[in-house]
C-alpha cells in the first residue's frame, strides 16, 4: 500500500514537473471556458444585430407611411411592408410581425385608432393582428403632448428571434420595437 502510494506521488512529481504535461492539462481546463466565451459573444451580437433590424423595420415603415399625402393604397402599404422585410437581410424574415396604425390625438389628450394594418412575413402559424378602430391607444406622454389635436403615424415590428447555437441563450427571445412619426403634410393620412 505504501509503494503503491509513493509511486503516485513520484508519477505525480513527474507530471507537474513536464512542461507539455502541464500546458495540455491547462489547455484542457480552459479550452471549455473560452468556447463558451466566444459562443456567447457571437450569439449576444447575433441578438444585439436582429434588434437593431427589428428596429430599422419600424423605423422604416413608419417613416414611409408618413410621407404620404393625405391618403394610402391597400397595395402602397403592402408594398412599403415588403420593402421593410427586405431590411433583415441577409436573416430570413420569416415570422416577422409588422403593424401600421394610425392614432388620433384629441386636443385633451385622449387618443383613438383611425385605422390599423398589420402583416405579417412568411409564417402562415405566426399572425399580427391590427389594432381595433376607436379604442384608445397608449402613446407615450411626451409624444401625446407633442400630436395634440393631430395624428401620429406608430409603426411596430415584432420578431422572434431563435438563437444560433442554443448554448448560451436556449430559447427565442420575442424582439419587439415601436416607432412614432407625425404626418408630413400635417393632415391625417386616410387607408382606403
């Protein structure tokens, strides 16, 4: 039992004192942390990436509806929600939630849906679904005082973002972002 004792301590003096035994064994024992590490950091600017399209897709569709003059199309605004899917590229903008709504703000304060579109990209089980006419609508207070007595334009996107590799983050994450924009022309913009 004592030789058999001395003998691991003796191949065990061995080991630590080879250079290449004790790099590998290092290498080892980091080789795990610094994939998770690089795993991590690709998938959080994977996310961080899909966030900021989500956010140019809003951007984008509100900016567009807003520039219109008085009224639009069923088709111009199909169009202009083709055109904002096309920002995911080059991800697939299968799934991709997407709603136009047009919000009368009263001289109190008080808001009502005009009208509301919503679409929805390439997903036949994922469906956006529009705001209801004449219910009220949450804005934001700075953007209510802002449109008193006008309308604003509020353009949401909404995705569901599936991570890369499922190590770090191992469920999707609902991305969802909301834009405000006031009418160019200053009158409200009639769908029809």
């Amino acid at each position: 039992m004592i030789v058999a004792w001395t003998k691991t301590k003796q191949l065990l003096a061995r080991f630590a004192a080879e250079p290449a035994g004790v790099a590998a064994v290092e290498f080892a024992l980091v080789v795990p942390i610094m994939l998770v590490v690089y795993l991590g950091t690709t998938e959080a600017s994977a996310l961080i990436t899909m966030d900021r399209k989500v956010q140019s897709v809003a951007g984008a569709l509100g900016d567009l509806v807003a520039r219109e003059n008085a009224t639009i199309s069923g088709a111009t605004l199909q169009d202009y929600f083709q055109a904002s899917s096309g920002i995911m590229s080059p991800y697939m903008p299968t799934g991709l939630k997407q709603i136009v709504t047009s919000v009368q703000v009263m001289a109190d304060g008080t808001t009502s849906v005009a009208w509301s579109r919503p679409y929805t990209t390439g997903d036949a089980d994922v469906v956006a679904t529009g705001h209801e006419v004449g219910k009220p609508y949450a804005l934001p207070a700075d953007m209510t005082d802002i449109a008193k007595g006008s309308y604003v334009i509020v353009s949401e996107a909404s995705y569901s973002y599936k991570p890369l590799f499922g190590l770090v983050f191992d469920q999707a994450i609902d991305l969802y972002r909301e834009s405000f924009y006031m009418p160019r022309f200053g009158e409200p913009i009639a769908l029809n």
